[in-house]
C-alpha cells in the first residue's frame, strides 16, 4: 500500500486514536488495508492472547449508518454459521470508533495473489462460489451487506479450510 505523506499523518493520528480507544482490550499493531468502507487493523486480542483483524468503519459511513443499526446487523452476523464465514470474535463502538473483531488470517489478499499468478487453479477459481453460498446465507438472513472487493477476500491457499472472511472493507 503507498501511502503520501500527508495521508501518512493521517493514518498516524488515526492509529494513535485508535489505540486509545481500545487500551485495555486490543493491542493495535498496524494497518493490514483499506476500502471504501472500512480499514482493517492487526491487533492482539489482550483476553485470549491471539492475533485478530479490527475493522473499523470509516466515520462518514459510521455517522450515516449509526452506531446501534451497525449493532444491530453485526448482532445478526455473530449468529451465522457457515463453512466459509469466519466468526466475529467482537464488536461494538469506541469513542466514536464502530468497530468488528475476527479471526485474524495470515497471506496474501487474492488481489496481489492476481498479480502475481495472474490465473488460479480450479479449486482456487471457485472462490466466487464459495462467496455466493455466503451472500446466499445472507440473505437468508436478512442482513444488508456491502458489496465484496477482491483486497477484502483471501486466496484459497491462505485461509484455512479455504474460508474466505465474508467481510469486505
């Protein structure tokens, strides 16, 4: 990720805030990645001593979607069960900050992984399957959920189990 120097403080005032808020729960490492809806931290989970991935919702969507709609839907999400899901570990709003918890998955994003192979085998070419059986549970569900990113989905060789986070950012 290039990141300017202006945008650098940014992201450096961020983090600190971040961290802040958190003290006594998470230990926030450093930024994993962004989206158009969210930036996803590495942290250590301080209660079970594991490495988890903080997304934290970016403000403007925070304030349009509201602190307890976001609640709501992510109250929604911790009950599903699904191969291809990985579980929320945590949620809930930190001096203004909305913020979900999950395992945290170590590799590539499918993206660089598309960068670099250029084509995936069969098995990691069904991904999108895989996906779609995902939205279908969500659906189901009656959970709204923002439209997927390639940045936000791992590579099958990077996820155990080839569980893709249904998350995007």
């Amino acid at each position: 990720m290039m990141v300017h120097s202006a945008e650098r403080v940014a992201v450096t005032d961020q983090l600190t805030l971040l961290r802040v808020a958190l003290t006594g729960r998470y230990t926030v490492e450093r930024e994993l990645g962004r989206g158009g809806m969210a930036t996803v931290y590495l942290a250590q989970d301080l209660k079970h001593h594991r490495p988890v991935a903080i997304k934290i919702l970016r403000a403007e969507l925070a304030a349009a979607l509201g602190a307890e709609r976001f609640l709501r839907e992510i109250e929604i999400a911790a009950r599903l069960q699904h191969p291809h899901i990985l579980p929320l570990y945590d949620s809930g709003a930190a001096d203004g900050h909305l913020f979900y918890v999950m395992p945290y998955v170590e590799g590539e994003s499918l993206r660089d992984r598309l960068r670099r192979d250029k084509q995936l085998s069969v098995d990691e070419a069904i991904m999108p399957i895989l996906t779609a059986s995902c939205t279908a549970t969500l659906n189901r569900r009656t959970f709204s959920y923002p439209a997927g990113q390639p940045s936000s989905r791992t590579s099958a060789s990077r996820a155990p189990s080839a569980r893709p986070p249904m998350a995007s950012s």
